[in-house]
C-alpha cells in the first residue's frame, strides 16, 4: 500500500493503529484527532455544590489593548496622560468610560470592571499566557489553558465538546499544555460572520452517507472490541469513548443546531452587528446556551504603537455594539447567572502616547471586564494610580483572577494536576479567591 513505512504486509498481523489506517477511519475522511479528544483517561471531577457558574465566555482582544482608550480613560490625568478620547457616563454613578464604548456603558450595572490587573510580562507571548493559564510562562513545563483544565476537571455537557475557541485556537497557551490532548479546543475553522461559514467535521465527507457512515462505525467498533480481548489496556478504552465521541458529534442534531447560527431570528443578528464581533459573539451565546463549558472568542488586533486614535475608532465600535448585546441577552434570558463572561488582553499600553501617536506594551497595569456567574454586578474594582501606571488599590494578578473564575465552576483550584514525570502541580499557584469581586 502505498504510504506504508512497515516492512512486509500490513495486514499479515496487523496492530490497531494500522487497521484504522488502512481501513477505518481513513475511509470517512474524518479528521477529527485534533479537535475532539474531550474524553478523560481518568473520571472527571464533579463540580462542587457551591458552583454559581456553569459556563465560562472568554472574550480576549489580541495585541494589549489601551485601558486608557477603553475602560480607564483618566479625564483628569494631565494631558499627556489622560485617554485621548472623551467620555461617556456609565450605570455605575459617577463612573466613565471612554466614548468609543457608549453601549456598553448602556450595561455598566451588569459588569465588574477591574481597573488594577498587573503581572510583569511586556512580551505578546509571555503575557497571552498569564491570561491564558494565569501561570507565568516556564522553561521547564507548558501550562494548560483555563478551557483545557475545565474540560479536565468538569467533562462535557449535552455532548457538545467541553471547550470551543472560535474561529480557531488563537494561541498555542490556548491549548492543553502538559495535559493530555484530549482536553483540547474545537476550533470552529472558520468565521461565522463568513457568508460560506460552515464548521468543520459536523458533516460527512463528500461521497459518505448515511448508511456508508453506519457501516464504517460498526467496523471500527468490531476492531475495537478485537483488540480490546487481545490487550485489554485502559488507554484503549480512553481511545474507544474518543472514537464514540467523535462519531456522536457528527451524528448530533443537537450539535449541529448548537452550531447553526443561520437559526438566529434575523433581527437578533442585527442587534449584535452583522460583522466578526458581532457573529462570533452570538456563536458563543448559542455554544454557552447549549451546554458548551468554555468558550474562547478572540477578536481584532490592539497593538496600536502608532496612530492609536483612528485604529480605535476603526475597531472598537463593531466590539461596543457586540459585547453590550453580549450581555442584553444573556440576561434576559436568565443564562448570564451560570455563565461568566470575561474580556481581557495580555496587557495595556504605556501611560503617555509616544512619538507615533501610539502606545507601546505596559503591563503593570490595565483593565478586565467580568459578567455573571455569581461576579458582583455594577462595580468598579480596584485602580490605577493618577496617570494609569500602576496599581494604586485592589491590584489582582492573573493566578487571583483564575483562583476566582475556578472557585466560582467549582473547581478546587488548590487541587494538584499530574505533568509528565509524575510531577504535581497546583491549577493556580500562589492565587487567591478575590471576594470582593464576588456578588
């Protein structure tokens, strides 16, 4: 057979990695190994009765976004310091943001937005992954994401994969670090504002029916059943609730209306924006609604070292419109309770604007937004000194913003993983749950 690197007939003894190579899998065209390793080789944990959260929305805003140009604008600052916008009053008394975000400004009394975040990474890939992983990056380990830990701990619901990143895994400290792979994201693969949108491995190949379907699963079943006798290893029973999984995905009405945004009353689609904000948003909404536990949406790029104010005005108004939707209808539909809703970055920007008329990467301090899911509504927590430099109250580090955000699912965040070696490790070292964030 051509593409075979094994000496002799595959066939005349073959093991089950090659039976599925030649005959199995490979004949459906499936491809669904890097997506949809949801299933645990240990049970997963039940959550904790004083879970108030059941779902988890991330939204991260790529490239360090501007606290100064968005929920931090310091009008009083002297000039060179302050947001380089006006304002706008929010539904917290006596509180602004800046006037590219009137809608969201419009939900203030849903959110908790914390003005005092810090850690001390300036580098995009070493803070992408404190908001990640709320670990600082290591050269001796790969730390798992928050979606790939709760898909560790927590399993799926309503056979739907644990954990969704649309469009796609946007980083590699998005994914399951020195976990196993299968608590890794399905990516979407491709945009839902796209008018060709379609998810990728939720229908047969070309060529594949129903029936053709059916009878390639039996074989892989009866292989499986074969070499279960023969080796009788518990990674195989691992690999065989995968192999169900993948085919019960691609078999789910239920998935495929979770995925169908086409379904969505044409006004509501309007109301979150015809764009990549607003229909990525809505996907989530649809994912979260449906029993997906964490969904990662990212969104734009905010690495504006030069030019700040039009790059702005270009990219946040689509964001605004979306996000204050975001929350509108979680409400009303009584899902934001169980679900959080976060937006970060990895970092902000410089206090005062440079000679580009930009600003360069700052974390020592900048701003995150949360929603829902037992997080206090209608509050600003902690803030930045007077020209948005440093902490000057409340400052909370990313293994304290993690701690919370496990507490609230559930998840002992004290608890310790294995990595390779045997090694423990704690889910977030160091962290805190932050109750003043808590409602």
């Amino acid at each position: 057979m051509s593409g075979c690197q094994c000496q002799g007939n595959p066939l005349s003894n073959p093991n089950r990695r090659e039976f599925l190579t030649v005959g199995a899998l490979g004949a459906l065209g499936i491809t669904l190994g890097d997506l949809l390793r949801q299933e645990s080789l240990g049970a997963a944990q039940t959550p904790a009765a004083e879970a108030k959260a059941k779902s988890v929305l991330h939204i991260f805003l790529p490239g360090g976004m501007a606290h100064q140009e968005s929920f931090d604008p310091k009008p009083y600052a002297p000039l060179e310091y302050r947001g380089s916008f006006g304002v706008t009053k929010t539904k917290i008394p006596g509180e602004v943001f800046c006037e590219v975000l009137p809608e969201t400004a419009g939900v203030a009394d849903k959110l908790t937005v914390v003005r005092s975040m810090t850690h001390g990474e300036a580098a995009h890939e070493r803070g992408t992954h404190n908001m990640f992983t709320g670990y600082r990056p290591s050269p001796a380990i790969t730390f798992p994401s928050l979606g790939s830990v709760v898909s560790h701990e927590l399993g799926s619901r309503e056979d739907l994969p644990p954990y969704v990143c649309i469009p796609n895994q946007p980083n590699p400290y998005a994914g399951t670090g020195y976990l196993s792979s299968s608590y890794g994201p399905f990516s979407l693969g491709s945009d839902p504002a796209s008018g060709e949108f379609k998810v990728r491995d939720l229908s047969l190949p070309p060529g594949i029916d129903e029936a053709r379907f059916g009878r390639r699963r039996s074989a892989v079943e009866a292989v499986n059943a074969h070499f279960q006798k023969l080796e009788k290893s518990d990674a195989l029973t691992a690999m065989d609730s995968f192999y169900q999984r993948a085919y019960g995905l691609i078999s789910s009405q239920k998935a495929r209306e979770a995925f169908d945004i086409q379904a969505e009353p044409a006004g509501l689609r309007d109301e979150y924006g015809r764009n990549e904000a607003g229909q990525r948003l809505l996907m989530a909404r649809r994912l979260v609604a449906a029993g997906v536990r964490v969904v990662s949406v990212t969104y734009g790029g905010w690495d504006f070292h030069t030019q700040i104010v039009p790059a702005t005005r270009q990219t946040m108004p689509p964001f605004d419109k979306a996000f204050a939707a975001l929350i509108r209808d979680l409400d009303r539909s009584g899902l934001l309770a169980s679900t959080i809703v976060m937006i970060s970055s990895e970092f902000g920007r410089t206090p005062k604007v440079n000679a580009g008329a930009g600003r360069d990467h700052w974390p020592k301090v900048f701003s995150v937004v949360l929603a829902g899911g037992g997080i206090k509504r209608g509050q600003i927590f902690g803030s930045s000194d007077a020209t948005a430099a440093e902490p000057d109250s409340e400052a909370i580090e990313p293994p304290d913003l993690f701690a919370t955000i496990y507490h609230l699912l559930g998840i002992d965040y004290q608890k310790r993983l294995r990595a390779p070696g045997d090694r423990p490790i704690d889910i977030v070292r160091g962290g805190k749950v932050r109750r003043g964030l808590l409602a």
